[in-house]
C-alpha cells in the first residue's frame, strides 16, 4: 500500500494542512500538497514549502519507509508517520536521475552555475569536475538560511558556493607550490584541540603531539577562509629543505 498521495490541491474540508517548511517557520501560502497514511491507519496532509524551479516529486526510497519530496526545486525527507521532516535542503533543484538503490543525482542551478551530484542525507557529493571539493556538508548553509528570511536564501546559498570555489582555486594553486618551504611558511600554524578531534579526522592523517593528558597540539595551515590539517605526505614535501616541524 501507497504511504502517500500527491494532490492536485489543498483539500478543502477536513483537518487541517501541515505546513512543512525549510526553516520551521508557517507558511500559508499553497505549496505541493501530499497527504500522507501513518502506519496506524491515520493520515495527514502536508502542505510544502515551493523552492524556485518547477521539479515536483515524490522518491520512494528502498530499504525504509522514508519519502524523499521535491517541491518546486526544495527537497524534504520525510518519515510519513511525523509531521516534521527528517532534513530540508535546497531550494532550486531542477533535475533528478536514479543511479542506484539509496543514491540519486540531482541537478541544481545557482544563478548562470550549474552543478551536478548525488545527495545522500545531508551531504552532497560533488560529480562536476570544476569543483575541487567533492563533497560538502549542507548542514551549516542551512543553518545559516535558517537565520533569514527565504526571500535571501537563493543570495546566501549564491555566495556560499562562489566562496567554497574561491577557496578551492585558492588552495588549488596553494598544493601545487607547496614544496617550496619559503612560499608555504606563512600560513604554518599549530591549533590545540581536545584529544578525541584527531579520531574524527583520521589519526593517519594528522601530525600532532600531546602536550597534556587530554590535548594535542596540531599542524596545519592556516588559510585566509580557514584551517587545512597538514598531512605527512605534505609535511614530508616540506623536509626536503627544512627539519621536521613536530617531533
């Protein structure tokens, strides 16, 4: 049995509609309506939040009984027996293509910049070989929306992607002169963290030191747009003309 049904409207008797936005707040004007069956026989009728493009669907995903919605280019999670969405993200998707079980692609555009890539969750990997970074987190681009109001959201998510790609240029040009010790000894710092960050980052790929019984002392670089772990291979691309940086 169907866990949902995509209506033409906003029924116009019955309970009350849902609204489900990106930011949590009301939104009271119609969106794509779906109603949903909770699998106590009960159901509800939600009424989404548009994005900017015109890709309105509903993705059945396997192996759970999640719904993934697309309302006018905005993408919803939804679990049909909760009336708050898992995750919302996006706003201007205008294309989506199966690649497999549990991943899709789709295809955004921010302004004239297309790119392309798979979300899984909150990630987005990243398929377009212009961009450096391969995935990137949508977490804290929509907790930063979530600070405005939506009529800034397609500026704000402009200016992140524009900024993400600088600094991928940036650190592009930064990798290919990192060999050379005089170029790269300005932005050589060293960060103390709690014990445990090094685990999340991968302990091969650090070079720390402990300087107490819970903290390290850790290598990186510290770029204009943020900090970059320094990683051995790199590190050793350093010693051939000078010693080592951390003992």
């Amino acid at each position: 049995m169907s866990r949902y049904k995509i209506l033409d409207h906003l029924p116009p008797y019955g309970p009350m509609y849902i609204p489900v936005t990106r930011d949590g707040e009301p939104c009271y004007s119609e969106g794509y309506a779906v109603r949903f069956y909770k699998s106590d026989g009960s159901e509800w009728v939600a009424n989404f939040q548009l994005g900017w493009t015109g890709l309105r669907t509903v993705v059945e995903l396997t192996e759970t009984t999640n719904l993934l919605i697309i309302a006018d280019g905005a993408c919803y999670l939804i679990d049909p027996d909760k009336t708050v969405p898992i995750g919302a993200f996006g706003a201007d998707f205008s294309a989506i293509f199966t690649l497999s079980e549990q991943r899709y692609i789709v295809q955004g555009q921010t302004d004239k910049k297309e790119m392309t890539g798979l979300v899984d969750e909150d990630l987005l990997v990243v398929e377009d070989p212009q961009w450096v970074y391969s995935k990137m987190g949508l977490a804290n681009l929509a907790q930063l929306c979530n600070h405005y109001r939506p009529s800034k959201w397609k500026s704000i998510i402009r200016e992140h992607f524009d900024a993400m790609k600088s600094q991928a240029e940036f650190e592009s040009e930064f990798y290919e002169n990192v060999h050379d010790y005089s170029y790269a000894a300005p932005f050589i710092a060293i960060r103390v963290h709690p014990k445990e960050y090094a685990s999340h980052l991968g302990e091969e790929f650090t070079i720390k030191q402990q300087i107490a019984e819970d903290l390290i002392a850790l290598l990186v670089f510290d770029f204009p747009h943020g900090i970059s772990t320094i990683r051995p291979e790199t590190r050793a691309r350093l010693h051939q003309r000078k010693p080592l940086l951390v003992a």
